[in-house]
C-alpha cells in the first residue's frame, strides 16, 4: 500500500531507530511516520513496522545511480519493512546544491523501480538568503514528490544567533515566501520543524506552533508535518524535554487529516 503524503506526522530520529522502546515511545505522540539520517536499513524497518510506524530513509545519489546495475542492493531495499519513502542527497557537493540535471537523474530512477514510494530532496532554506542564484539554480520542485524545507530559526543559526523571544518568524516567513511563489499550482509540502533546543537558546512548548502557523499562511491546506529531532546530540531533543513532547503530541493530534486519502494531491488552479 502506498503511503498517504497528505497526511504525514513524522519524527525525525537521529539515533536508536532499532530499539523498540524508541519507536513505541515516537508512536505514542501521534507519529505515523519515523525519517532516519542513517542509510536504509532492513532491521530499522522491522522495528519501526512492529510499531506501527512507516520508514522514510535516506540514500546517496552514488548508490541510487547504481540501483538499475546492482541487482542484491535493489533486491535489499525492496525487502525493507514499512519503507515509505527514500529520500536523496549527494554527499559530493554542498548540502542543498545537487544540481537539476542530478536531482532529475535520481528522481527518475527512485520513480521508476519504486513506483509506491514518496521520493524525497529536502530543500535546505538558508541559501535563500544568502545566494542570489539559489532558487533559480538548484530548486526544482518536480524531482520531489513533496518539497521538504528546512531551517531551525531559534539558536546559532546559520543565519546568525536567535532567541525564541526574537522576531524570528518574518525570517521565516522570508525564506519561504520566494519558494512558495515558485512552486506549481497543488504541489505539497513536508515542513521540517525545530523540535529541539541548543545550549543558550531555551525554547518552549509553542516554538513548534508558531513555526507550523508560518508554513500555515503560505499553504493553508497543508496536513503535513516532521518534527526534528529526536536525541539531538549536545541539544535538547523532543525526548529530553517533556515540554516539546507534550507540545509534539498536541501538535500530532490538532492537524486535520484530509477526509480521503489519496496518492497524490489534488492540484488546484491559483
């Protein structure tokens, strides 16, 4: 069964994605969707499954070239339980700047040996601020099944040092207002969420609201949400905060799911 992306409740997990403890733990907020940072893995695929939960993993643009020629690498990801969806990146160039001609080779490839799967390129948003050719040069909404932004607005960004109490949403709101005005009519979103906080930078419950209120004035019918991150390192992650994991699972349970699933969003005219 295909996945729903209309109706996407994810956590991203940086670590632990084979424990079970872990995935009954992200189930219970209301998740029904685990992404991983690590490269796709049969056991993390039958934990999560055990769970209820779907598999959205990540793979390099190097092994995805290789899939149509790699018989056992192309058998082992379709034996993976509960994959929901791969998501591509090249490790050879600057994160965010795999070029079209790449985005298009990959997105091809995915679609055409995993036809039931959402395939993924996350859009990395700080660029947009601070290289004029950017969107231009490298966003190309048609080689993701749904565009995934991403830009964590409280802390040492890399967009200079923000407290929650700063006005960070207008930084926000500007980074994503250019992409959304190049985007095609229907096309969905995924927005990646801050569910943490840095040393310095406390952040409270609302921090993931106020962020998904944003994402909300640009795509109104947005039903799609991921929350990073689970165990984030020197950071407070979602499970070293019972703030964020009440305010995460309040968050699961207020997004309306549309009323019929479908595999691809209908696209309406502007």
């Amino acid at each position: 069964m295909a996945p729903d992306p209309t109706s996407l409740r994810v956590v991203v997990l940086l670590e632990g994605e084979t424990d079970p403890a872990v995935a009954r733990s992200i189930a219970a907020l209301g998740a029904n969707a685990v992404a991983t940072l690590k490269p796709p893995d049969p056991a993390t695929g039958a934990n999560l499954a055990a769970a209820g939960l779907r598999y959205i993993a990540p793979v390099l643009i190097r092994d995805v070239e290789r899939l149509p020629v790699d018989t056992a690498l192309l058998e082992r990801l379709r034996s993976i339980p509960a994959l929901a969806g791969l998501e591509y990146y090249d490790d050879a160039v600057t994160e965010g700047y795999a070029t079209a001609e790449t985005q298009a080779r990959a997105y091809g490839i995915l679609k055409t040996l995993f036809p039931g799967l959402l395939v993924l390129y996350a859009l990395r948003l700080d660029p947009v601020a601070t290289d004029p050719v950017f969107l231009d040069g490298y966003f190309r909404p048609e080689f993701t099944d749904l565009v995934v932004p991403y830009f964590y607005p409280v802390g040492n960004t890399t967009l200079g040092p923000q407290q929650e109490t700063d006005e960070w949403e207008e930084r926000l709101r500007s980074l994503l207002s250019p992409v959304a005005a190049r985007m095609p009519p229907g096309e969905g979103v995924l927005p990646v969420l801050q569910a943490f906080g840095e040393t310095g930078y406390p952040v409270s419950g609302g921090l993931l609201r106020r962020q998904l209120e944003v994402y909300a004035q640009l795509w109104p019918e947005n039903a799609n949400v991921a929350l990073f991150a689970w165990t984030a390192g020197g950071s407070a992650g979602m499970d070293d905060s019972p703030v964020l994991l009440r305010a995460a699972a309040s968050l699961f349970g207020g997004i309306p799911s549309p009323p019929i699933p479908c595999l691809v969003p209908p696209r309406r005219a502007r």
